[in-house]
C-alpha cells in the first residue's frame, strides 16, 4: 500500500463534543454543517489537487464527520493505523479553536516523530501563540499555502538540515533548540489561476481509496451534494464584522489587492463539477468585484449550464446585470446579506447595502426569474438594539407582504456568533465599533467553546445589548419571522408550530443553564447538564428555522453522476498517459 505524503485533517469544532452536553442553539442553522462545523475549507481540495499534481500523495481525513456518523468511532485506533510523512490540520475558522488543537494532541501522542502543521486565517492570526504548542510543529500562514506546503513537504521526505526551512515562506517554525522563527510573508500570489476548485481530487481519491467517507464535505453532503466554486482570494469590502475583509486581508495576511482567478477557468471549474455532481454550484465571491468585464466573461463562459448556480453578491443588484444572468444561467439561486435594514447599523458595519437598494434588488431579482432570493439578516451588529433586531422582522414582515408572499423570497435572521472574526475591523478597533472583547488569545477562545450554552461561547458584547439581550432578540426575531412565513403560506402549520416549539424549548433551557451555572461549581453543573441532555440535542439544530429551508431541490438519490465520474477518470488517466509518453518521446505508442 502506498504511503500518504500528508494527510489533512479537519477536527470537529469541539474534540470531545460527544461527551459534552453543550445548547449550541442557531450558531450553525444557516449553514449546511451542523453545530460542530463539519465542512472542511474549501482549501483542503485546492491544497490536495496541487500537491497531487507536484507529485505527493495526499489524504483528507474529514474526521469531524467521521465521529458524527459513528457514535463508536474512535479517533485514536484510526491514527494509530496510518503513518503518513506528516499531518496538516486546518484551523481556519476560530470555532475550530478547541478542536484542532486536541486533534494535534491525539496525533503526537501516536505520532511524535509526525511533524504537524496548521493553517488557515485563525491559525495564521494567531500563529506566534499557537507554534507555542508543544504538539504543533509548523504553521503557514495566508490565504494561499499551496506552494509553501508543497517546499515544506519537500524537506520533511528528504530530510534536510533544519537551516533549510528559513527559505520556505509564510513559515512559522521551532528551531532545535525551540526558538520560533517567523519566516517572511511573501508567498501572495497575485491570481488564482494556477489552483482547481473543481474538486476533482475528491473524486480521483475516494476511487483511489475506496473510502467516501473520509472525503465527505460534510455530513449530509450525500443528500444535498452542494459544492463551491471560487473566484477570488481577498475582498473589495470592508464589512465591519468580517475577518476576510479588506482591511482584514491586507493587514494580517499579506494581500494587499484581491487576487481573481480567470473567468473562464472558474466556469471551466463549474462545468467540471457538472459533469460528476447533481447538486448546486455556489460561486464565492461577488463576480462584480473584478468589474463588468469579468463578470461578463464569466457569464459567455458559463452559458447555457444545466446546473444550478448560487450567486452572492455584496451591494445592490442592478436590473441590467441581473438580466444577464438570466439570460446565461437557467437555474439560478441569488444571496445577499444587508444583515440590518437599519440605516445606522448599515453605516457601522460599512455595508454597501441601503434600505432602497436592498428593495430594489428585491425587485430586480425576483422580476428576472430566478429560482430562490436568500436574504440573511443578523443579530449583534454593531449600533443594533433590541428594538432594531424586531424592526428588522418587521421589515421583512412588510417586504413578503410587498411581493403578494412571493415564496421565492426567503428571510432568514442568525446571530453573529460565537465569535467576532479575528482581524475584522470589530475586533482591531472594537472601542471604535462599540464592542466589548471578552476573548482576545486563542486559548481563551477555545476554553469558551467549552461553555455550558452560546450565551457563555459569545466572545463579546455591544454597547447597544448585553449577551443576554442578543440571545433574547435573536429567538423573539426567529420567533417572529417564523411566524411571517407561515402567514405567506412559506412553511405549513406542522413545521411553523414545530419551530415555535423548539424556540420555546430553547429559551426555557437557556434560563435553566443560567440557574445551573449560577448556584453550581463545574463538577456539579456537568452532571446536571447530562440529566438536560435529550432536551438539549432536541433543540440544538433547525432552531431558526428548518434546516433544510436553505436547501435547493436535488432529484436524485445518488449526489455523483456514476457513470461520468467514471468517464472522467478515465479520460484523466488517459491524459496522462499521453503526456507522460509525449515527455519521453514516445507518442508512436498511441499511434
């Protein structure tokens, strides 16, 4: 058998969640993994497909996954079977905080002489605590560590001299003695253009492997078989609560302008996808934000595609653009996110939305016939009061009245939890933005997400409300909206009076936690919080709303076209062949 050169792995959000009965409510309704953050980066394919393509053999482990689907699974005896040159681990998103680092426990008690390298932007934010770790070896920072692994990986197979690290950049690394070196930040590509976001290696590896379930995007993917295309690294917004924001990206790491991949290559990318995959193609990042052109290229490039497209956009949609899109896509789905329809909250949290565009895009988009309009909206916002999170719901209230109930139109409200991105603007200059931190080092963070409830897990509060009130807001808000939807015949009375419930449920359990928490030590409050157990993983998911509201339809039992994956593979190879004979002078062998 073959030996994995790496082997990524992407860790549950909490490493020991199954033992922990923790009322995680909405933190993750709105997002297609569950509440320990099942879906590994995007990254782990584009990483994997060029690391495949310089020569190395690479694994994804998607481990999260693999402890929810079996309550037996046991982390420790699966490492203790593989021996792979080294171990990478994402920690991109902060809720990660506590996992990742566990999974890097577990790995160097099997594995101490397996180097361990972490990555991702909340790795790369807080890489000069996190290399303190003793069970982490490297950590690559930026939003594009293909080309860095790929020299790092080099040196762990050939075992050079340590001196030889100090060339690879983005490295964060311990010399012998433990000294931490921090290599400059100078691999910033300026395009996209040499990664694959057609995910395609998945494919390749669970053939090679035999193995789905290690490659699973996340848990239910089998059922909604949704995937990503991407555009860009880097942003063009300064939205105050995003950690990949402008000002974001260009402070902590390295990307001073945006980088674009080529439009015909993430249509390329998309069609590709089409061919294996039954499910929607959700295109990040707004194609406006390179200019028209662009996005018009993009659009020749992508016409006349049976698959459907997710397309998000960050300011308002003009009538023209939207037509075109129509005119090129004939199933599309459109996501915007104003998170307030409240002027002043638009204008702190430097969103490019106002309340006309946001209705005129409305209008605009439903007019052009697509299939869905997503609108998201949110509690916590910077200059957000209680009173504006309910009026939000009014809006939305008015806004389905407007449109006759139009059942395209879908509302949804979440709390912006459990943390403030790292490097957003609300996070750097919090005083400014009228936050209050109460997280500010990753290991702080990570104790957090062991809290009883995600009241406790919030790591902030706003001049405006207390944990407390975001909480209470958040649930009257889903409480009404819920409500609205049933009115406009959105949802059916059983499901609206199931969500009712659960609600109800939930803000019953949360003033139970706070009276546990309040009159017990942490010996006692566990022991009470396993008898709320059934309770609480009753209402920990689908608070919001059901889950599957955000789901398209999908016709099909099975997410992957067999036979044109099959294809697919075949013709690869066959490409391959044909290259590697051409190299050698021996094309007369295909003649």
């Amino acid at each position: 058998m073959a030996v994995d050169n790496l082997v990524l792995v992407h860790a549950p959000s909490v490493y020991d969640f199954r033992d922990r009965p923790t009322l995680w409510g909405p933190i993750s309704d709105l997002v297609p993994s569950t509440t320990v953050f099942d879906m590994y980066p995007i990254g782990f394919s584009t990483i994997a497909e060029y690391l495949e393509r310089k020569g190395f053999r690479v694994r994804i482990v998607n481990l999260a996954v693999r402890m929810l689907k079996d309550a037996s699974f046991n982390a420790e005896k699966y490492f203790e079977e593989i021996n792979p040159s080294a171990f990478g681990i994402d920690l991109h998103w902060l809720p990660h905080a506590h996992g990742a680092v566990e999974v890097a426990k577990v790995i160097k008690k099997i594995h101490p002489g397996t180097p361990v390298i972490m990555g991702g932007l909340s790795a790369s934010y807080f890489h000069k605590e996190l290399i303190h770790n003793p069970h982490v070896d490297f950590i690559l920072r930026g939003d594009s560590t293909e080309e860095p692994l790929s020299r790092l990986l080099e040196w762990i197979v050939s075992g050079a001299g340590r001196h030889e690290l100090e060339s690879i950049p983005n490295l964060t690394w311990k010399g012998n003695n433990g000294a931490v070196h921090v290599n400059p930040l100078s691999y910033v590509p300026p395009d996209l253009n040499d990664i694959s976001s057609d995910h395609s290696f998945a494919v390749h590896a669970v053939a090679r492997d035999k193995n789905l379930v290690d490659y699973l995007p996340f848990l239910k993917w089998t059922r909604y078989p949704i995937t990503a295309a991407l555009t860009c690294k880097g942003c063009t917004q300064n939205c105050t609560i995003c950690g990949g924001s402008r000002f974001s990206y260009g402070k902590f790491y390295g990307r001073k302008r945006i980088a674009f991949r080529d439009p015909e290559f993430v249509a390329h990318d998309i069609r590709r996808i089409a061919r294996y995959s039954r499910g929607p193609v959700f295109v990040l990042g707004d194609i406006r934000q390179a200019g028209s052109e662009y996005a018009k290229k993009f659009l020749r490039a992508i016409q006349g595609i049976d698959a459907q497209v997710i397309f998000e956009f960050f300011w308002g949609v003009e009538k023209e653009f939207i037509e075109e899109i129509a005119g090129a896509v004939r199933r599309f789905v459109v996501q915007i996110s104003p998170e307030s329809h409240d002027p002043r909250v638009l204008k702190l949290a430097n969103k490019s939305f106002t309340a006309e565009t946001i209705e005129s895009s409305i209008n605009n988009v439903l007019s052009s016939g697509c299939q869905r309009l997503d609108v998201f909206f949110m509690s916590g916002m910077p200059g957000q009061t209680y009173t504006s999170v309910m009026e939000s719901i009014a809006y939305c209230g008015r806004m389905l009245n407007s449109v006759e109930g139009d059942p395209r139109l879908r509302f949804f409200i979440s709390p912006l939890a459990p943390f403030l991105d790292p490097g957003s603007l609300a996070y750097e200059r919090s005083d400014l933005f009228g936050y209050r931190k109460l997280c500010h080092t990753l290991s702080e963070h990570r104790d957090a997400l062991l809290s009883p409830s995600w009241k406790y897990v919030l790591s902030y509060e706003t001049n405006w409300m207390k944990r407390s009130e975001i909480v209470d807001s958040t649930y009257q808000a889903a409480f009404q909206l819920n409500r609205y939807k049933e009115k406009y015949g959105q949802i059916g009375r059983d499901k609206s009076q199931l969500i009712e419930d659960r609600i109800l449920k939930a803000v019953a359990l949360m003033k139970q936690i706070d009276c546990l928490v309040n009159r017990n030590d942490e010996r006692r409050l566990l022991l009470e919080l396993q008898r709320l157990r059934p309770e609480i993983e009753e209402v920990n998911s689908s608070t919001m709303c059901e889950k599957e509201e955000l789901d398209l339809p999908v016709n099909a039992r099975v997410p992957i076209k067999t036979l044109n994956a099959a294809s697919m593979l075949i013709g690869d190879k066959v490409k391959k062949l044909w290259k590697k004979a051409v190299t050698k002078g021996r094309t007369a062998f295909f003649s």
